[in-house]
C-alpha cells in the first residue's frame, strides 16, 4: 500500500500543471521527436514471427524504439518451439525465412523432421545487434492480460525490468488499481520509472469510462490501437475510445479533482508476413526529445511530452500557459491538406448522464451530452491555433489529413495525430 501511496503522490505532484509548458514561440526552433511503439507481440507469446524479425521490421522503417510486449511473459530463459506451431501460426517458410535473415549459427534448432524444434532469441541476446550503432533502443515490456468479472482487463507495462503477474480483483476497477499497486513496488524497488497504459478499452467492452476515471492512478489509455478487433470506433451501445478519453478527463477534472488520461497509439501487432489481420505500422507514439535512453522516453511519456500519430507528423506543439494558447506546426506533405479539431470540456457544460444498458441488462458507459468532449473549434490548414477563453477544463487537438492510410482498420481511414490534454489544473480545479 505504501508503494501504491508514493507512485500516486509523484504521479499528482509531478503531473499538478502538467498541462502547462514553458512559454515559446511555435517553429523557433525545429524540436527532435523519437518515433516509437510500445505494443506488440512475438512469437514469446501470441504473435506470428520471431521477435528478432519484428524489431528489425521496425527499425528499417524508420522507428527510434520499440517495446516488445507480450502476454504475461518476458523474452527471457529458454523457450523452444515446435517447427508445427512455428508453421501453423508464420507460414510453411516461417524457418526459411529466419535461417536467410540471421544465418545457421543464430538460428538454434534441435531434433528433426515433425520433432524439430527452434530456440526463440532472448532480448538480451537480439538488442545487442539491433542496438549496435546507437540509432535504435529495445524497451523491456509487458502486457500483463487480467481478467475481472468475465472481461479482459490489459494493462502494458513498458520499462519493467522484471516479469509482473497478473494480479485480479474481483471487479475491473480493483483489477486495474491492483496491478497499479504491483508496477509501483517494482518502480520503488527498482528505482526504474515505468509506464502503465491500459490497452484497448472497448476489447469485449471490458472498461466504462466511469472505470478508467474512478481509477485516477491510471494516467494512461489507447486511444487509437491497430488491431481491427478492439471496437476503436465502438457501437450503437457502446462509446468510441476517444468519446471514453474526453469522458474520463471530464470526470477527473470537474468531479474528483484528479489529473486526467493521456492517449496512446500502438500498433498492438500480431501477425506479420502479410497474414493476418493485427499488422505492424499502424499507429505510434512521437516523444519529444533525442535521447534513446529508457528511463527518460519513460519520464518523457508519464509527463505527457508526446503525441500519438496513425501518420501525420508534427513539427512541433506549443502550450503557452500565459498566453493560453494552443499552438500546432504540421510538417506538410505535397498534396495533403489537413483540418484539426481542438477539443474539450467546459466548465458550464452539462454534466449529466444516463444509464445505458446492452440488450443482456450489461450496464455499458453511460451516456453524456454533446457538452462533454465537444468541437470547440475547427481550423483548416498546418498552423492551427486554439485561444483559450478561460473556461475549458481541459482542451486537445486531433488533427485529421486527407491522406488514405497505408493500412486502414477504419471505413475511409485517414491519416491522424492526437495531442495530449492541455490548460488543465488539478488545483485550480480543487479552488472553485
């Protein structure tokens, strides 16, 4: 409990006006961003390729880091596989492949024919060729996959440095602020910073929003993930996990006072080879900075110092707290124009909600007003700017191009970028 207490207490203090960044004008100098993704799955656990090979994709496709983070297992010890499940899951020329990749002295097998079996690379053994020139980080993760009251409840652990057990609960609140308890022993013990971000809330619509906001530990959600089965765009019951975001944020801040949900984007990748439905390079983070060092892109990310992209790029983003100003640069492509929207909660708007219920009598996230999350403001072109008025709780900008994306999961999907919450004040809020 005394673990819990002080990731809670640093969480609050170092986050208080995490909302407000150092005033400065937008372009005046071109920052570095570091292009990462921390959800992704190998053959340690569900995926369909050998891990060694998804980092590798990854780098040559322009990633400054990555996060391996498979279920409730680490790439460590010693796993074999049968040659029939290598097969059934990455094609009859799974070991053809990995064999032209690395060569006969890194692929270790033992026994032959049906009986053959493939020793899968621990991270320690395969980031020390991917991490050689310095261009390129493995981050040490984990999803750790619980369940409560029937349902899944992920959470991804991203710069643990050892294996952390699902824990439970007997309800998906105390579930999720349970395996928060175990992170934070190990952040304590450890003195390593790590990031808990709860996975795809509307898989099996496991999470409410009035979960998520009542477990104010959690400061992290996936608001955009590319598996196509996640219900990103929810249903006729159910919200869409960007509806949950600006719900759970204006629950925090206008009724329990507690500093709100940065938005992930992952990839959640499974398959690989051009099979299968979860592929790679779907959507990423960008945390500002040019340090390829874990603990501080983990530092970085609990300080909400990044944005989530699906492919639109941003040359930078700017919080005037004085000025109380938002301010985008978009980097440009030829052909592509781009509108965002900022968007976000006041202080006057309705606040009510219904009960809604699924047609099994399962509640589901209630329902609030069009005040809740709303378009506050529309802005064409690559230097939108928001000008507070002084009464938002919070405000955030998704910027949506007219470019299709390369890998779309979503009818007529563009490509996005979603900034974090800003103009918030955990104080200022507790003083009306």
């Amino acid at each position: 409990m005394r673990a819990f207490s002080l990731l809670v207490t640093m969480l609050v203090a170092g986050l208080l006006n995490a909302g407000e960044s150092t005033p400065t004008k937008i372009g005046a100098e071109r920052p570095s961003w570091l292009k990462g993704n921390i959800h992704t799955h190998s053959f340690w656990s569900d995926g369909n390729q050998f891990p060694e090979m998804i980092a590798s994709w990854y780098k040559q496709q322009g990633y400054d880091f990555l996060a391996l983070s498979d279920h409730n297992i680490l790439s460590k010890g010693e796993k074999w596989m049968p040659i029939s499940t290598l097969k059934s899951r990455g094609g009859n020329d799974i070991l053809d492949k990995y064999l032209d990749a690395y060569g006969k002295d890194w692929v270790l097998t033992r026994g032959e024919g049906d009986k053959l079996e493939v020793r899968l690379r621990t991270l320690e053994e395969f980031r020390v060729g991917l991490e050689k020139d310095g261009d390129f980080l493995m981050v040490q993760s984990e999803e750790i996959s619980d369940r409560s009251q029937g349902v899944p409840v992920h959470m991804n652990a991203t710069n643990i440095q050892e294996l952390i057990a699902p824990v439970g609960g007997p309800t998906v609140r105390e579930a999720m602020a349970n395996n928060l308890r175990a992170v934070a022993e190990q952040a304590r013990k450890t003195g390593k910073p790590i990031v808990l971000h709860l996975n795809h809330p509307n898989f099996g619509y496991a999470v409410t929003a009035e979960d998520l906001a009542a477990v104010v530990q959690e400061r992290f959600v996936e608001i955009y993930n590319g598996h196509p089965g996640v219900n990103v765009l929810g249903d006729d019951e159910h919200a869409s996990v960007e509806k949950i975001w600006d719900i759970v944020n204006t629950i925090r801040l206008a009724q329990l006072f507690a500093p709100p949900l940065f938005g992930v984007g992952t990839d959640d990748s499974h398959h690989y080879h051009g099979r299968g439905t979860s592929r790679p390079g779907r959507s990423w983070i960008m945390v500002r900075g040019d340090e390829l060092d874990a603990d501080v892109i983990t530092e970085k990310i609990t300080r909400g110092d990044f944005y989530s992209s699906s492919g639109v790029k941003l040359i930078d983003v700017v919080y005037n707290s004085k000025k109380q100003k938002l301010e985008l640069l978009i980097d440009e492509q030829v052909g592509v124009t781009y509108t965002t929207k900022f968007i976000g909660t006041t202080t006057s708007a309705d606040l009510s909600s219904k009960e809604k219920k699924t047609a099994n009598g399962k509640t589901v996230t209630r329902i609030y007003s069009e005040d809740v999350g709303a378009v506050l403001a529309t802005v064409p072109g690559i230097q939108p700017t928001y000008q507070f008025k002084g009464d938002e709780l919070y405000v955030r900008a998704v910027v949506t191009s007219t470019k299709p994306h390369v890998d779309p999961t979503l009818p007529k999907q563009t490509e996005q970028a979603w900034t974090q919450p800003v103009g918030w004040s955990v104080s200022q809020r507790r003083s009306r």
